[in-house]
C-alpha cells in the first residue's frame, strides 16, 4: 500500500520557514563563533569568548550537529519529507548533550548568566517542539 500525500496545511509552511530562519540564525553564531570572527565575538566578555572557543573537539561536533541538524530539519520539514523528524530528533539529542555538558560539566551557567539560561531553555522547547510537531506531521501523512 502506497502512502499517499495529504495537502500541507499552512502551519507547516509558517512553522517550516519561522524555524528555519531560527535554525539558520544558530548556524550563523556556530560559524562566526568557530572563525573565531572577531566584530561578531567584540560584542562577548572576555570570559566569554574563552569558554566557547575552547570547546573540546568532540562537543564542537555534537554543537554542529544540533546546530546543522535543525537548519537541515527545517529544510526536510519544508519539503514534506519525513526524514525531518529524524534529523530533528538528531539535531535534539545533540543540543541535549552540548547543554548537558555545558550546564552541568563546565561553568557556562556562571559565564552566560541569567540570560544565557533562559536562551538555553527556549532552544531546547524549540527543539523539543520541533521534534514532537515533525513526528506529528509524519503520522498525519503529511510528511511522507
């Protein structure tokens, strides 16, 4: 039996585009932060800056992954395929660890402030949502 394709309701085409910019928004701070870009970093403490560039290389890779593995997410999502929900759950499993670390392993609580915290917070529901919506959409048929 072949699945068929259901018409993509509209908040799919406004929660596809408002998360890719969001996603695309990530890479931007993941890139200039790994270039180490320095009229991007002036704006970071000097505390700052030390922490995220010396990330060790195997959460650089799970940062990349998160970071990469929404804005691929939110492309799949656009083009109605159901590997977005993989992809997504894949780019959350990898925030989940690059915060794991950074919350509870290093000092960026205490670097990045209440700020940073509340940030951290709206990714991971923004993740999460992400996730539980593409999952969602594939049950519904419309991701196929």
């Amino acid at each position: 039996m072949s699945e068929s394709k259901q018409s993509a309701p509209l908040h799919l085409w406004i929660i596809g585009v408002v998360t890719l910019l969001w996603n695309a928004m990530g890479a931007f701070d993941y890139v200039m932060t790994e270039m180490q870009n320095e009229a991007y970093l002036k704006e970071f403490s000097e505390e700052q800056m030390a922490f995220f560039t010396s990330f060790p290389s195997w959460l650089v890779v799970f940062w990349a992954l998160a970071v990469w593995g929404g804005v691929v997410g939110s492309l799949l999502l656009l083009l109605r395929k159901r590997s977005a929900a993989l992809v997504l759950l894949v780019s959350f499993l990898s925030m989940v660890v690059t915060t794991i670390h950074n919350l509870g392993f290093s000092n960026a609580a205490e670097i990045m402030g209440t700020t940073g915290a509340i940030f951290s917070a709206v990714i991971f529901l923004v993740s999460l949502g992400l996730v539980l919506y593409s999952r969602a959409m594939v049950k519904r048929g419309v991701l196929v």
